[in-house]
C-alpha cells in the first residue's frame, strides 16, 4: 500500500501523440520533467499510474502507437488504468484504486492539455480528490500548445487546481 | 480436418432447477469476477499459494475468466501465469483487476466472442483485436519486440511474452 495519501498520474504519454504532423510543444522537456517526477515518485513510494488512452482510429489498443513512451522510466511497481474518454475517471477504475490506496491528492501531468489534461483535473476534483497540476508537466501537439498550457494553467488555477512547477513538487 | 493451432472449448449444459440457489453447479460458483471491487479482489487473493492463472480459472474461487479471457489481462498486467500469488504487488494486483474487468465487459459489450454464437444465432464481435497476446504467438510482442511464446500451464496453453512477463516478476 502507498505510505503517502498522494500519487502521481501520467496522462496519455503514449507513442502514436509523439507521431503527429505537428510535434509536441517542447517534447523533451516534457519527458525530462514528468520523468523527474516519477523519479521522485518512485524514491518517496509515491503510486504512479500512467494512464492509456486508446480509440478506434488514432490511438488503437495494442498497437504501437498505443503503447507508453518508449522513454517514460517506468517500473513494475506502477499502476496501468485504460481510458476511453478524457476523464481518467470516467469509466475507469482509477478512482477505485486511488482510494484502496487511501490517496487523496493527485499530481497531474502528461498529454493533451486541453483535452485529457484539463478533463482529468476536473474530473478528480469531481471524485473528491485534490488536484495538483504540474505547471510544466503537460503539454499538447497544437500550433497554439504555449498559448493553451498558459490558458489552462490559469483557468485550472482559477477551479482550485494547484498549479505548480515540476522544481517545487516533492514527495519526500 | 481439425486445426490443431486453434482450439476452443464449448461448454454448456440445459438443466431445470426451481431457483438457481438449488442448482447445484450454480451453487458453487465464485463471486462474479464482474462484481469484485479491487478490495475484494485482494481479499480473495489473500495469503493464497498456488499459481495465479489456476487460481483465476477455478470457477469456485472467482466466476466468469475462461483461458480465453485471462491471457490478455495477464500480459496487460505483465504478470507470468506460473508467478506464484503471494509474490504477486499491490500494483500487479491492482492492473490484474483493471485488466479482468475491462476485458471481460468489453466482451460483454460486443455481445461475446467472434467464434460464439447467441440464442439467436448472432455472432458476438469481440475478436482478435481485443485479444492483444492470443493470436500473437510466434509473433512479435507489441511492446518489446520479443516473440511471443505458447507454453503449457496445467490443463490449458497460455500465449506470453517472455520478457514482459517474466517467470520470476521484475
């Protein structure tokens, strides 16, 4: 069981969104932040979960674009919850999980930010959990993903998401 | 002919019994996979011995996984079929349910297997791409590379990726 009440979720950090015609917005330094966390994560026995996203055309279950990114540090010990909406929580057993694990807060990284992103902060404050968002922890492959991470960042802050930089997130 | 690579079995029977408590078959069968929260789940893994994949097909210990259904969630779950259960994580654990309950009402959803037929003659259209691992064998594992191995584990085969589920855990 985790020894903290809080964990990690990594949304939609799979390869087929790092194959798109427009790459995504700072993509290395995405990778590198989110794998300092689950760094930390890990070091503190914080749970991490990456969540999958599949659909029928773009991101289809088993196939390589599907699969996590090839450079995510992950480890057996972490959690794998499948999705099939924007919300990690809806129709999942993500939030089940969480609270057999006795979490309470959840910080927030991966793709896409306006999408999933956006969708999984509000959808865990709507379970009940407290939200922390990695402030340069997510990311998107729009022309406009500065703008987007700017906006989103705010408006979440706005709904009481936490909003912080990877820097200033520990576990310990 | 018979196709010796691929092979299902049917089971099936046509009883009469005034409730199904007095039906004796039924009487025995495990909580429906589809109705344990994760706790449960836990709890009926408890300090078990044994392999999991036995125990996950023992009707009388969880109702509703057939060898068909298990070898996906298990290599979801990376996860040997021979691991032991008490050498099994919280987290592997935890995926193992996730990936159950997914598979198994994705099937449900679909209307059953693409090989099975209902009481109306409909195929059901839960086929090999919601398979992952069972229709790879000698294939390449769709997340290492690895070829995909068919090994025998009891009564029953099992398709797995020998590096993403190895014998030992990680």
């Amino acid at each position: 069981m985790a020894t903290q009440p809080i964990a990690l979720l990594v949304i939609d950090v799979q390869q087929g969104l790092f194959e798109k015609s427009t790459p995504i917005y700072k993509a290395d330094e995405l990778l590198e932040n989110i794998n300092t966390l689950i760094g930390r994560a890990h070091a503190s026995d914080v749970p991490v979960f990456y969540i999958q996203h599949s659909d029928a055309r773009n991101l289809v279950k088993g196939s390589a674009g599907w699969q996590l990114h090839a450079q995510l540090q992950s480890q057996p010990k972490d959690y794998i919850i499948h999705k099939q909406h924007g919300n990690a929580f809806e129709d999942t057993p993500l939030g089940e999980t969480l609270r057999s694990l006795h979490v309470d807060t959840v910080v927030v990284t991966g793709l896409v930010t306006h999408g999933c992103v956006k969708a999984t902060c509000i959808g865990a404050q709507e379970a009940g959990f407290n939200v922390i968002l990695v402030q340069d922890g997510h990311s998107s492959f729009s022309k406009d993903a500065a703008d987007l991470i700017e906006k989103w960042n705010e408006q979440l802050s706005a709904r009481q998401v936490a909003v912080r930089p990877a820097a200033e997130i520990t576990f310990g | 002919m018979v196709n010796c690579k691929h092979y299902y079995w049917w089971f099936g029977f046509a009883h009469h019994a005034p409730t199904l408590a007095a039906h004796k078959m039924t009487a025995e069968l495990g909580p429906d996979m589809l109705d344990l929260s994760l706790d449960e789940f836990r709890a009926l893994l408890g300090k078990r011995k044994g392999a999991i994949k036995t125990f996950l097909l023992d009707q009388k210990r969880i109702a509703g996984i057939g060898n068909v259904y298990v070898q996906g969630p298990l290599f979801l779950a990376r996860i040997h079929p021979l691991r032991s259960i008490a050498s099994l994580s919280d987290a592997e654990i935890a995926n193992l349910w996730s990936a159950l309950r997914e598979t198994l009402q994705q099937s449900i959803d679909l209307g059953g297997s693409a090989w099975e037929q209902n009481l109306y003659g409909e195929k059901g259209q839960w086929d090999q791409r919601a398979m992952h691992i069972l229709h790879l064998e000698g294939q390449p594992c769709p997340v290492c590379g690895t070829t995909v191995e068919n090994i025998k584990t009891g009564n029953t085969h099992t398709r797995l990726c020998p590096v993403c589920q190895p014998l030992n855990g990680f």
